[in-house]
C-alpha cells in the first residue's frame, strides 16, 4: 500500500494538469538569513495570486487576504498566534485560498477604545475558503465603568457571508463570552454570548471540527435585569451546511439578578444556546456522526423569577431544513506540509471491514452527488488511491514518503478527500478533506 502511494505521488508531480506550482516565500516576525517578509500581513501583500506563505514561529497581528488567492500555511512545529482579528475578501472564482497549520487566530476583546470583533471574517468570496488545523476565537465583551464604556455582547469566531464554498478540518471554533453586570457598569444589561460561526448565504462543509457558543453574561449587580443568552455552536442562515465527525455545543445562559432585598423585581435568568441552529426557508443542513449539545440556562434572580430555556442539540426555525445521515464520519490524518523524501503516515478511519480511498486534485469543488453521503470538494481531474480494508479497530495508518518534485518545482498544492464504501450497502461516503503542501527538500 505505501509503494501504491508513492507512486501516486509520482503521478501526481508528472502530469501538469494535477499540477498546483507556486512560488514559496519564507514569512517570520522578526528579520533573518532566508526569511523573505517580515510579519504575514507584508507577506500577503508581497506575494502574487497562487504564492505559498510559509509562517515560522510567532505571534502575528491580524492579517487581512482581498482579492487575492493565497495559501498559508505554518511550517512544521511551528507555533503560531494571531493575535487579533482577519479577514478574507472579495475572492474571485478562480482565487482560492487555505489557510492551515496557524495556531489560535483570537478576535480582540472590547475595550474603551476597541469593539470586540471576530476571530476570522470570510465574505463575497467566489472562490473557495480551506481552513484546517488551527483555533478560531471570537473576542469576548466588556461592560467597563462610566469612565471606560466599552461593548457587552461577545464577537463569532467565524463569520461567513456570501462564500461559494468554506472547507473547515480538524479546525476548533469559540464564540465570545457576554459581559457580566456589575456594580458601576454603564449598560443596564449583561452582554450575550456569541455563535462560534454563523454562516449566511454560504456553503459550509466541516469534518472533525469543534464549534462552542459563547457563554452569556451574569447580572452581578443589583439590578432586576436577566441574564445574557448563550451563543449557539454553529448558526446557519440562508445556505448550506453539511457537518461530519464534529462537536457542537451551545453556550450557557447568564443568570439573572435582583434588588438584592431592596425590592424591585428580579430578571429571569438566560436562555442556552443551540449546538446547531438552522434558521430559515433558505437554510439547510445535513449531519454526519455529531455530538450536539445545548447550552444550560441561567437561573432567575431571586424573588421568583424564572431560569432561561435550555438549548437543544439541534434546532431548526422558521422554515429551516435538516437531513440527518446515518453512519460514521470517514476521517483523514494528511500531515502539511511535507518536504521531499519525508517520511510521513496517512491516517483514514471509517468502520471495520470498509474499503477507501484517497483521491487527489489541484482544484477544489462543493458538489453532492445523488445517492453519496457528504459533499465532494474536489473537481477533476483526480487521481485516486486505494488505501484498502479497514481492520477491526476501523482504522489504519499507512507509511508514505514523497517523491522528487521535478526540476525547477518548489512546491505543489494539492487537495486531497477520503472515500470509503460500506462493502454490505455498497454506501459510499465521501469523508474528510485536506490540503497538503509539497515542498523542496532544500526549504
């Protein structure tokens, strides 16, 4: 099986057409031999539509990709954080870009001077969007003091608009946390927590991915006001979701107050979030395998006032649309980037006694195709390998070492997804993706 994938990988690096060269460039956050920017937003304005930003170690301002097609990508046990919010912009049909191996990417928190803002903004963008390997956080709110206003409600850590296709990959997302209420506070209300994404007039495909809804603000003060509500794990608006292998909770409601004995009335405490929340005619959402859990609510402030609602694992609204699939989530474990003559193991999990495959492209796609569990997010041409059957345990790691590139190649770009049929149905589901960059050896 591993002479199988390495001679895959020679294909792959002979035929143009499967073929994703691109220019590499070295980024750091501090000036040294080989390093060709300094700081990643230099870098992504430096580098042309296809470049390959390779990230060392360090903690990077937020960075912000319009209009332009990039990947970037951290480099091998690099340890990378953002430290406050970005963006990607305006893409066009043929501009992808992947964003991978980049530690925690934190949304600023709320301040006197500063709004609490989102861990990562992805909007109007034609092309597609792949995310894998790395934290999202979206920035949690601050009620301050009459001297030091500041922002109650906490910030998503992903939010998407008008996106044609967003790949998501072992990739951790965090709503922000509501503020709580306290004495000398300027708002009369604590703050709300926020969804870990929402994803509006988007197609959104998640595999092995974690989305916690803020936790809502508690009414500390004596103030008969309720408690702030729970964000929801991932909140679909207009589009389409397909998620597999995946964790979604709701955050906590905050709880409610009181006149701490002076009278007055009491708040009811906040409502949970949704792990899941689909809402609307034009939203929709397959599942896959999940683990979805509601947000616990708040409790009443004291007087008889009554706790917030708990929220459901999954929840659909006005209209919405969910199509829950049976089966196991088909996972993959692609480590990026590699180096020419590395030795690596490809990881693929699925129930025993299944077969799969690994099917490469240079082209990314979100199709369904009839009768196939998930979504395929690879466009032809592709070259497919068989990884084989499925032990006992339903899992199986297989050796690999890739080949030479070819003269003249720095690095190859390649999307790959994971196949696997149910021998007893003939089911196939199509599993989880990933991007993996090739490297010269002398990188």
């Amino acid at each position: 099986m591993a002479l199988a994938i390495r001679i895959a990988f020679v294909a792959i690096c002979s035929v143009p057409s499967l073929q994703a060269q691109s220019q590499v460039w070295i980024v750091d956050d501090a000036a040294g031999p080989g390093v060709d920017f300094v700081g990643l937003q230099a870098g992504i304005d430096g580098a042309s539509d296809g470049d390959i930003l390779l990230v060392k170690s360090g903690v990077y301002p937020g960075f912000h990709v319009l209009g332009k097609g990039l990947t970037i990508t951290g480099d091998t046990s690099a340890l990378i954080a953002i430290s406050s919010g970005s963006s990607v912009r305006g893409l066009g049909p043929a501009q992808h870009v992947v964003l991978q191996r980049l530690g925690l990417l934190q949304g600023p928190h709320a301040s006197a001077t500063v709004l609490a803002a989102e861990g990562l903004v992805i909007k109007n963008c034609a092309g597609s969007v792949w995310i894998g390997d790395l934290e999202v956080a979206g920035g949690n709110g601050t009620l301050g003091t009459f001297s030091n206003p500041g922002i109650a409600h906490g910030s998503f850590g992903i939010a998407i608009e008008n996106a044609s296709a967003v790949v998501l990959e072992s990739v951790v997302v965090r709503g922000g946390h509501g503020a709580d209420l306290e004495d000398e506070d300027v708002s009369h209300f604590p703050g709300s927590g926020a969804s870990a994404a929402r994803a509006q007039g988007a197609t959104l495909v998640a595999h092995a991915c974690q989305f916690r809804g803020g936790d809502g603000g508690h009414n500390l003060d004596t103030d008969p006001a309720p408690g702030g509500a729970g964000g929801h794990g991932l909140h679909v608006l207009v589009g389409s979701a397909h998620v597999a292998g995946s964790l979604l909770a709701g955050g906590k409601g905050g709880f409610g107050g009181d006149e701490g004995g002076f009278g007055g009335g009491c708040g009811g405490g906040g409502n949970g979030g949704d792990g899941l929340r689909i809402e609307g005619p034009a939203a929709s959402a397959s599942t896959l395998d999940l683990s979805a859990s509601g947000g616990t609510p708040g409790g009443g402030g004291l007087g008889g006032c009554s706790p917030g609602s708990p929220g459901l694992p999954i929840r659909v609204v006005a209209g919405g649309s969910h199509v829950p699939l049976a089966g196991p989530s088909i996972d993959l474990a692609l480590p990026s980037p590699l180096r020419e003559g590395e030795p690596a193991h490809v990881g693929f999990a699925a129930a025993a006694g299944w077969h799969g495959w690994i099917a490469y492209s240079a082209t990314p796609a979100a199709v369904e195709l009839p009768g196939w569990i998930g979504v395929l997010v690879l466009a032809p041409p592709a070259v497919l390998v068989p990884l084989g059957v499925l032990p006992a345990g339903g899992s199986s790691s297989i050796p690999f070492t890739p080949g030479e590139l070819g003269a003249g190649i720095e690095s190859v770009l390649l999307r790959a997804q994971v196949v696997a049929l149910d021998p007893a149905t003939l089911q196939v589901t199509l599993g989880a993706p990933s991007a993996l960059v090739l490297l010269d050896a002398g990188l």
